[in-house]
C-alpha cells in the first residue's frame, strides 16, 4: 500500500523512455499469439537447417549411389509460460484506470529480465527449451588468449555447423569487453563485425551448458540461430473494482502475457569469455 508522507504536489509520472537494450532487440518478436499455442506451445518445422556435402562429378561408373540422403525433417518446440507482475492497493487516490495503467507499466519494465532469464535456464518452473539445458550442445575452444579470440572461435563453430547469422547471447557484463576488443559495430541491432547479432542479457546468467560454473573472471556465452519470442496480448482487468479486498479495502491488480521463445534451428555452441575489458591476457578456459 502506497502512504503519501510529505505535502509534495503530484505530478503526472514522466515517460520511462526506451525498454533497455537486450533480447528483444535481437529477436524476432512475434506478437498476439494463438489460444491454441497458448495452451499448447508451438511447434514449426526447420527446413533451414542440416548440412551440405561434396560430390565428385567425374560420373565414374558406380557412382550413381555415393550421395548421401538425410532422412526427415526437424521441428522446433517452444512450452508457453507466464510473465506477470501484480499490485496491492488502497482505494483512495487514484481512479481504477490509473490503478490498471501502473500495473501494467509495471510488466513492461520487468518482462524481458524474466523471458531472458527463462530462455538462458535454471529457472523456477523450469522452460523448454533453454540454453544451459539444451542436449548436444557444442563448446568451442579459443586458439589464443582474450575476449577476442573466445568470440572468433564461437563464431568460427558456430559458422561451420549453420549458414546463416547467429546470435551470441551473454551476460551484460561482458558488455565492457566485448566494446573495448572493438567487437560491436552499432545499427539497428548490435553485430560483431563478422554479422552475428549481440544479445546482452541482464536476466541471462553466466553458467554454461548443464549449468557448469565458469572459471573466475569469465562468462559463458552461447550462440543459437536467431530467437524467434512468441507472445499474446498484454492481459490486465479492465477494472479493479471486479477484484476488489473488501475486507481491507484494497484493489488487487494483475497484468500477465505468456511467452514461449526457440531458435530456430537446433543448434547451439557455446564457450567462456573473459569479462575484464583489455584482458588480452586472461586466459580462457575451454
């Protein structure tokens, strides 16, 4: 409950500005989704992924069955789950409608530190998939020292297992690091200068896959195809008055979506990083 304590004069809350750079900016967000993939998740096939292999054109006899033929096609999955945030109340001093718009300006500062953290793993409930719980995962090894060396070697992985850009998702920390190898190139959807779209996260963690601790001074880092986050309408009473504590007097105000977020191709590496800016010297850990 919000007590006013000073004879301060109120004023309309100023605008909070843009929502803070992080997976949304990376991803591909696709909005109102279904009641079907609501209640069900979704599920699309990925054509775009597999490999391609050499031939040899001489037409020697016997060779007509030498190519190989990959059988079926993948599908990527995505389990929906809920994002919402709440707000208990007094009656007094407001109007139901600006008790329903500061609970659901609330959801929209906090919901993309919680898909971050959904997407990344370890949370309570538990989401599928995640990265850090993904099977088959690939962790690259760095040929030399440093944050440069970790990222060209993430890439060099990823880049020889999938044709098109990927996204590398880490913790916001390594941000400093990242900037001062002159790794970031600015548009409209930060890249390394090789293309790879950067996803800093502040709800990502800095475990690795099964969870694996990095060493002291280091992150993990991931890179995926890029991230396609389905999500439904914002979902908040119209009217508080519907859920009002009676006994207390006391709007109770709720504003929920659900979210379910996949690559879209399975396929995923990964490898620690230094996160001290300038750390040519710090060595990583494979």
């Amino acid at each position: 409950m919000a007590v006013i304590t000073s004879n301060n004069h109120t004023v309309a809350t100023p605008q909070p500005g843009r929502v803070r750079y992080g997976l949304f900016s990376a991803a591909t967000i696709i909005e109102n989704m279904e009641p079907h993939a609501i209640g069900a998740g979704i599920q699309f096939a990925a054509p775009d992924c597999g490999v391609a292999r050499l031939y040899d054109s001489s037409c020697a006899p016997g060779d007509s069955d030498a190519k190989t033929f990959d059988e079926g096609l993948g599908y990527q999955f995505a389990d929906p789950y809920w994002v919402y945030s709440t707000r208990q109340c007094g009656t007094v001093g407001h109007t139901p409608a600006e008790f329903t718009e500061t609970v659901r300006r609330r959801l929209l500062g906090g919901e993309q530190t919680q898909v971050e953290a959904a997407l990344w793993g370890g949370t309570t409930p538990s989401v599928d998939p995640n990265l850090i719980g993904h099977a088959g995962t690939v962790v690259a090894t760095a040929l030399d020292i440093g944050f440069g060396a970790a990222i060209a070697a993430l890439e060099e992985s990823f880049y020889s297992a999938y044709g098109y850009m990927g996204t590398i998702h880490v913790n916001t920390a390594a941000y400093g690091a990242a900037a001062d190898s002159g790794l970031i190139v600015q548009g409209s959807v930060l890249t390394t200068p090789l293309g790879s779209s950067w996803s800093f996260g502040a709800g990502y963690d800095i475990t690795g896959p099964t969870g694996a601790a990095p060493a002291a001074g280091n992150v993990w880092a991931f890179m995926t195809p890029y991230v396609a986050v389905y999500r439904s309408a914002l979902i908040a009473q119209d009217d508080p008055r519907a859920f009002l504590d009676r006994s207390a007097n006391q709007y109770l105000g709720l504003a929920e979506r659900v979210y379910a977020a996949t690559w879209t191709c399975d396929v995923v590496h990964a490898i620690e990083v230094p996160v001290l800016a300038g750390a040519e010297t710090q060595v990583v850990a494979p």
